[in-house]
C-alpha cells in the first residue's frame, strides 16, 4: 500500500508497472547491504528514480534525504568528539 502522500500526487507517477520498480528496489537494497551504499550505489538508485517515475521529485527528494542524513552523521560525529573524555595524562595535570 502506498502512502497517501503519493496518491494522485503527479509527481510521482509512474513510468514503469509498480512490480518493476519493486523488484528493481530490492535488488539495490541487497547491493547495498553487499557492498555498501556508496557514491555508486547512490548514483544507481538516481538512475532508478529518473527512469521509474515521470519527474524528478523522486530523485529530488532522495537527494534531500541523502543530505540530511550526512549532515545529521556529521552532527552527530561532532557531538561524540566533543564529549570524548580527556586524556589520563591532560586531566591528572595541575593548572599553572
């Protein structure tokens, strides 16, 4: 079932029969979790997008995602560098 999102919504009609696009999914979420979602990886599901659906938004949308999803690991990342603890060495010094 789809999300009610999508109904009617033309930006996200179909060029290809819904089986299609779902085996074709499939088969790059198997290849993603083989080989790693890289930028190749990436770039197939874009190519899936802009052939499956009669606009771009999908792959618009998909883009989007993809950056906030970086952005969000980089936050994240920060966050776990900032609050890494100090070295025995730096915290057993006294101040001068």
């Amino acid at each position: 079932m789809t999300e009610p999102i999508f109904d009617n919504n033309p930006d996200y009609s179909l060029r290809w029969p819904p089986e299609l696009l779902a085996r074709e999914v499939e088969l790059l979420v198997e290849s993603g979790s083989e080989r790693g979602m890289d930028s190749s990886w990436q770039s197939e599901v874009e190519t899936l997008l802009l052939l499956a659906f009669e606009s771009s938004a999908p792959v618009d949308d998909f883009k989007k995602v993809l950056m906030a999803h970086a952005q969000q690991k980089a936050r994240t990342g920060a966050n776990r560098t900032a609050r890494a603890p100090k070295p025995d060495y730096l915290a057993d010094e006294e101040p001068f």
